[in-house]
C-alpha cells in the first residue's frame, strides 16, 4: 500500500532549543490530561502572486479539523485572536506571543505558502507561547493536489513534539456496510475521508480483519452459499479463499507477522479455534469443547490468546497461552461478555458486555483486573477494536436510530461517529488497520 | 369427377393411416363403428391423462404449500434449547419429512442482533443444530437436513425492542423437492 511520494519533505532549518536539552512529553493517557489548546490563524500567502485567500483559510480549517479529531487539542476560535494579522508574521521575531498567551492559548501554529513553478511550498511552525519559542517546523514542497498529505505530515509532527508519538493520520478504519440483506466490506480513512467498496459480491460479506501490513484484508463471505473464509489482496485486487469448511469459517485475528491466522471453524459440530498456517496450509486445533468457543485474538507478543466461550453458562472472556493450554477466565462481572481486542501494548483487553440491559465498551487489565466501562450512551457500543497506537477505539454503536461506526479515546472521552455512506443503512463490525505509510 | 377422386383419396390414406395407428389390434377388419370407438377412447384417455397430471400437480403443489408452511420456531435470549411447543412442531416437520422421503429440508439459525455478531454467528448454528439433531432422533436421514447459520445479519424484523427481537430469535424451515 505504500504510495509513492511525489513530494519532497525537508527537515529544516528550525531547530527546537528544548528538544536539543531533554524533552518533558505530556502524559495525554492521565485523568489529569487537559487538551492543548492551540490557535492556528489564516496562512500566509509568501509569494508574489496573490488571489489565494481561500488558501490561507484552507490551511489553517484543515490543521484545526485534523487536530481536533485527535482528540487531544482544544482550537480556539477565531473570534478571539488578538493579533493583528496583517503586520504579524510567521517567525519569532514577527510574533508578539502574549497576543496568545493571554487568550488562553498555550500553543501556536503558524504557517505560509508559496508557489515555485507548479510546486506548492508550506511552512508550517508549532509554538509555545508561554515560553515564546518555536517547538518544531517544516517545510514541504508538493503538487497543489498534495496539500492535505502537508497538514497530515506536520500534524504527525505535532503530535510527536507534544507527546512523543506520532498519530495514526496513515490509518485507515475496514467495516461492514449493509443494505437490506446484503452488505459489503468497505474502508474509510482515519479522519472519515474517502469511503472505498472492498467488496461487491451482492450477498452477506462480514467480519473484515487487516493483514498486518494492511496489503491484505480478510472477511467472510455467504456469496457461494456457505460462511467461507476469503482474502483479498488490496493492490493486486485478487481474492482466494483460505477456509470452506462446511458450517461456519471465521476468522478473527492474524499473527503479526501475517503468516497465521485465527479460524473458528464448526466443521465438526462444535464451534471449536483453530490456527491455519497461511502458507502451508496447516490446521492446528486449539480447543475441543461441547461450548461455543469464538473471537479468538492473539496478544501483540503471540504468546497468548483471547477468546470467547460460553463454558461457564454464559459467554465470558477467557485467556488460554498460544497452544491452547493454560485456559483462565478473565470476565467475571456481568452475563454477557464478548469481542476481545488486545490493546497495541499488550496490557488491556477491551471487549464489550452488557450493562443494564444495553452492550457497552468496556477494558480489562489482561490479568483480569481494573475492569473499566468506557462508553454509557443509550446508543451503547460492540466489536471494539483498537488504533494502532493504543490511543483510541473503534466500536459499533445506535446513533439516530441507526448503527453507525464510532471512535472514542482510549479513556472514553471524545466521541466522534464515523460519516455514512449513501445508501448503506447499517455500519457495524469496525476493524482498524496498522500504520499503512499512506504519505 | 375431380372432386370425387380427391375425396376417394383422403378416405384411402386416412383409413391407411388408421390401419397403421390400429396396426397392433387384433382385428384385421376395421368397420367405421369400431374407429369412431377407438377415436372416443383416446379422447377420454387423453381426458384422463390430463386429469391425472392436474391431479398430480395440485398434489405437487399442495406439497409445496405444505412444505412451505411449517412455522419459524423461537428461541430465548442467547439460548439454543428447544421451547416445548417448537418440539410439537419439530414432530410434526419430522413426520411429514418421513412421509414425504423425496422431500429435504435446510434450517436457518437466526439471532436478534444484541450481543457480537460472530457469537450470534455460532449461537445461530447451535439453533439450527438443537432442531436438526431433534429431527434425526425422531428418525429423519441426517443427510436430509442441512443447516446454515445466518447470525444477526437477516433479521425478520428490524426494529430494536424486544418485539423484533422474539421474532428475529428464530429457526427457519426451508423443505423442497430433493434435487435429481
């Protein structure tokens, strides 16, 4: 998936002070976490040629929108900027930082454009006005087209100087779009950009799961008749199928390394986990139980495996090591447990459960301790799945009468429902990709 | 003269052509009365014949009707035990299944869609496989059934109140003519 970059990104140039001296990262997981807030005025128009005042306003919406989605920024509006924009500029020495300090602003972006020839330059500064100091910039030259991967580029920039990580700006959200009695695979951009049809089989297709370098995307599919097992390779645009077993074919994880997959297959009268060897073909056989055993996910290291089963009565979420032995329960509260999805770092599992009547997201310690609810609309939440980096959750769940894709914050805050799609009538099912180099 | 010596002619092939549609009867004289007899008997025959194939399509179609009509039964909340009245049914299906041997059946699992899709998946399955294993123990060919499990994914109803649910909590029948 990796797209070829057509523009040059140079490091300039700005050097940050406090970098160079040991940098104190915001902890943005703490209850005490207070957004950032940050001004980001018009660009300026650096060059010659004028009449690109939708521009400069275009910059500074896309910065704010993209930033705002993070979850972790607080924009402050317009309306209350101080400065006077036209004898200001875009270095120190042209700012007068408590012109933004005193609005409550901690933060500062700003940035200019110019065109060389047919390239599009950016400059894009990040500053602290307390301190009045310029944290980080850059400089991108690009096609005009180009200019929305700039923002993603130093919004990734931003992040990574507040925080000491980078976003998930290169990611993308696969899910279940379904019309009537049919439904499709589709994808959609982290920041709910550009919805693609994965699948056209006009038939049920569900259960969409990323290949771990996001080349690949698995699902199961009704289109022949049976639940059967199919991947299908998103750049060479073929599909083969990996599992049709009579009965259910399933497939809820892969091995970071995309060489193993997790089956649930109930070829022999019990829905029982299974491991296929991609390559060789290989089935092992992880549980034999009279129970429903489902929704198997390995941990990030592989060494362990969570699942679902409803051995003790009801369904509950249980731990077992990657042989299948070693089999603990993990869920105790609650009669209705399901969809275990191992955060990034190994630590939590999120799963969902039912609470008064309704499912909601909630996340365990993976030894079973701090159970914590993370959703309490009425909308409620199901399947969640975590962004690469820990950060957030993707989850289904009722809003306006209809089930619509969701992300929230890892700690449950900043809720934001994922755009329809014309025609689709129910979204369920999310699964996030891994970073996918998009830019 | 001319018209006589056509007329002539067509009672010599027709009475040929009778000859040779009679030709395995054991008269060798064919008299007028007797064809006309004949002709009265395969009109009836005829008659009989389609009688018999409406007959047997309205039975057919009967069958259809029949087959067609055995009722969704329901389940319980996250449950796959078969409800007392859903084995009365079950019997019933199975009776007719053993009576009618040219007869197969394919059972739906279905779920409401409250809980994960993929356990609705395999509860869907454990539903259509709690009937199923109902039907072979009252005597029908395993063979016979099939059984597919559709989860959450094709609700009778698709509302959100426990309505839709306790309808959409369902095994449903499909009997039809086994294929040739």
């Amino acid at each position: 998936m990796r797209r070829i970059i057509s523009f040059l990104v140079f490091l300039l140039v700005f050097w940050c002070s406090s970098a160079a001296c040991g940098k104190v990262y915001i902890d943005i997981n703490s209850p005490a976490f207070q957004k950032f807030p940050v001004a980001i005025p018009e660009f300026k128009n650096l060059g010659k040629t004028g009449a690109e005042e939708k521009l400069s306003v275009w910059f500074a919406d896309q910065l704010s929108r993209t930033l705002k989605i993070t979850g972790f920024f607080k924009i402050i509006s317009k309306d209350a900027f101080l400065e006077d924009q036209n004898s200001s500029g875009i270095t120190t020495g042209e700012i007068d930082f408590s012109d933004w300090s005193s609005i409550g602003s901690d933060f500062l972006i700003k940035g200019g454009f110019s065109y060389s020839g047919k390239k599009l330059a950016v400059e894009f500064r990040l500053f602290d006005t307390i301190e009045g100091k310029l944290i980080t910039g850059k400089k991108y030259w690009g096609k005009p087209e180009e200019k929305k991967t700039m923002v993603l580029k130093f919004a990734d920039e931003i992040l990574m100087a507040l925080t000491g990580r980078g976003g998930v700006f290169d990611t993308k959200l696969a899910f279940v779009g379904r019309k009537g009695n049919r439904s499709e695979i589709y994808t959609i951009n982290f920041d709910g950009s550009d919805p693609l049809k994965i699948t056209t089989y006009n038939s049920l297709t569900l259960l969409p799961r990323w290949s771990p370098n996001g080349s690949e995307i698995s699902f199961t599919s009704y289109k022949t008749g049976n639940p059967d097992c199919y991947i299908k390779n998103l750049t060479r645009k073929k599909t083969r199928k990996i599992s049709r077993f009579r009965g259910l074919n399933l497939l809820t994880s892969w091995s970071s390394d995309g060489k193993k997959v997790l089956l649930v297959l109930s070829k022999d009268g019990n829905e029982d986990i299974y491991i296929k060897h991609l390559r060789s073909g290989r089935l092992q056989r992880l549980t034999r139980n009279r129970s429903i055993d489902v929704s198997p996910m390995w941990s990030p290291d592989g060494r362990k495996i969570a699942f679902v089963s409803n051995r003790s009565g009801s369904p509950q979420i249980f731990v077992m090591d990657s042989e299948g032995k070693n089999v603990r329960r993990l869920t105790f509260e609650g009669s209705y447990n399901s969809s275990p999805c191992w955060s990034p770092d190994g630590t939590r599992i999120a799963y969902e459960g039912s609470s008064n009547g309704r499912f909601q997201i909630f996340s365990i310690g993976e030894n079973g301790d701090n159970p914590v609810q993370l959703t309490f609309e009425a909308g409620g939440g199901e399947s969640p799945s975590w962004s690469p980096d820990g950060r957030y959750l993707a989850f289904s769940s009722k809003r306006g009468g209809r089930r619509r894709v969701c992300v929230i914050n890892s700690n449950g805050l900043n809720l934001r429902i994922m755009p329809g799609i014309k025609g689709i009538e129910l979204f369920k099912s999310p699964s996030w990709s891994g970073h996918l180099n998009l830019y | 003269m001319r018209r006589n010596l056509i007329t002539g002619v067509l009672v010599l092939v027709c009475s040929f052509s009778l000859i040779f549609v009679a030709g395995c009867a054991k008269e060798q004289t064919v008299k007028s009365d007797a064809e006309l007899t004949q002709a009265q008997q395969s009109a009836e025959e005829a008659a009989a014949l389609k009688e018999q194939a409406l007959k047997e399509q309205a039975l057919k179609e009967q069958l259809l009707a029949e087959a067609a009509a055995f009722q969704d039964i329901p389940f319980d909340f996250d449950n796959y035990d078969l409800k007392p009245e859903s084995r009365e049914l079950l019997e019933k299906l199975a009776d007719w299944l053993l009576e009618h041997g040219d007869f197969e059946a394919t059972i739906e699992g279905h779920c409401d869609n409250r809980g994960t899709a993929v356990y609705n998946l395999a509860l869907g399955e454990r539903r259509a496989g709690a009937a199923k294993a109902y039907l072979v123990n009252l005597g029908v060919t395993g063979a016979k059934i099939t059984t597919i499990s559709y989860g959450e994914e094709l609700p009778e109803d698709p509302r959100d109140c426990e309505e839709a649910w306790a309808k959409n909590r369902r095994d449903h029948f499909i009997v039809f003519p086994k294929k040739q």
